[in-house]
C-alpha cells in the first residue's frame, strides 16, 4: 500500500509507492483507484502522457482554463523539480507553490488537483516524466504563468544548470498579478 502525504496545500499529495524488490528488480503499483479513493482522491484519469527532456529544460506553469486537468505526476527516468501553483478561486493558499523532487529512484509521485498550474524543471542529464489527466488536453484552453514570476516566489534549484530552456509559449506567459487566475 503506497502512503499518501497531504502537503501544507489542501488537496495536493505526495505518493510513495510501496516497492518490492527482489533479485529480479522491483515491482509497484503506479496507480490503483481503490487506494486513492481510500486517501480522499476520487479522480477520474482520462489520458496519460509521457515527455522526455533534457537537462534544464523548464516545462510550465500551465493550466487549462476551463476543462481543468488533475493530474497524477511521476518520472520514470531521471530527477526534476516539480511545483504545483494553486489558482482555485476561493483558496487561502491562492497564488502559493508547493514543490518536490520525484526521480527514478524514489518513485514518489505528485497529486495536482483540478485548479493548479503545474511545471517542472529538468535536473538531471534527460528525464521521462509521465503524468495521467483527468480531462482531455484541449490547445485553445491552455493558460500559463510566467515561472519566475516573483509574487509567487518559486525557488528553482538552477546551482548546476547552465542554461534554463523554456519554449517560446512558456517564456511568454503574464504575472500571476497581471492575468488574476482563478480556476
């Protein structure tokens, strides 16, 4: 049974699958709908994707305007750093981030809610990050946050990354302040 870890945000978790190991490697369940319903998510995950990525590069803050996503985050090779921003309109901890390291080596995987944007920066050499929706991916709905944006404060762990690489989309994205999100 893997432990669910309720962070400081309400709604957002922290996964540690219970891993069995033995000669032949390792076994866990990424996913199993009666222990998150047990643990207060009742989500209904519709798509699952996959990136790969290279040292440095910064994927988000992103969001969907209104076919909001929850999503259940993991990487299957390499380290990143992943925040979770809360936009939902009637929360204490409006505009406030949390952020956890998930790696191939601790398997820990990131609960995000329906109401947050989401993104990730890339520590190690490449990574394949992988993450199950609760709604479909739909291009005229996507909203995003600047990532550096200093209202929110997010503490990006750049010591060693020579170069933050960001797409033309996410280096163009408003302040928090300037687009007043609330999902």
């Amino acid at each position: 049974m893997s432990k669910f870890t309720e962070t400081y945000i309400k709604g957002l978790y922290v996964i540690e699958p219970s891993m069995f190991k033995d000669a032949r490697g390792y076994f866990f369940e990424s996913y199993n709908q009666k222990d998150f319903h047990k643990n207060g998510i009742d989500a209904n995950f519709k798509q699952d994707n996959e990136s790969y990525s290279r040292k440095g590069i910064l994927r988000g803050l992103h969001f969907q305007k209104e076919h909001q996503q929850g999503k259940l985050v993991r990487v299957i090779k390499g380290t990143v750093y992943d925040v979770a921003v809360d936009l939902r309109k009637y929360s204490l901890m409006y505009g406030r981030y949390y952020s956890v390291i998930l790696s191939e080596e601790n398997k820990k995987q990131f609960y995000i809610p329906e109401g947050f944007a989401h993104g990730f920066l890339v520590l190690s050499d490449e990574a394949i990050f992988s993450y199950k929706c609760t709604d479909f991916y739909y291009k005229d709905e996507q909203g995003g946050i600047l990532w550096n944006d200093h209202d929110i404060g997010i503490d990006w762990p750049v010591k060693g990354i020579n170069e933050i690489i960001l797409n033309e989309r996410d280096q163009s994205w408003s302040l928090l302040r300037e687009c007043r999100v609330e999902l």
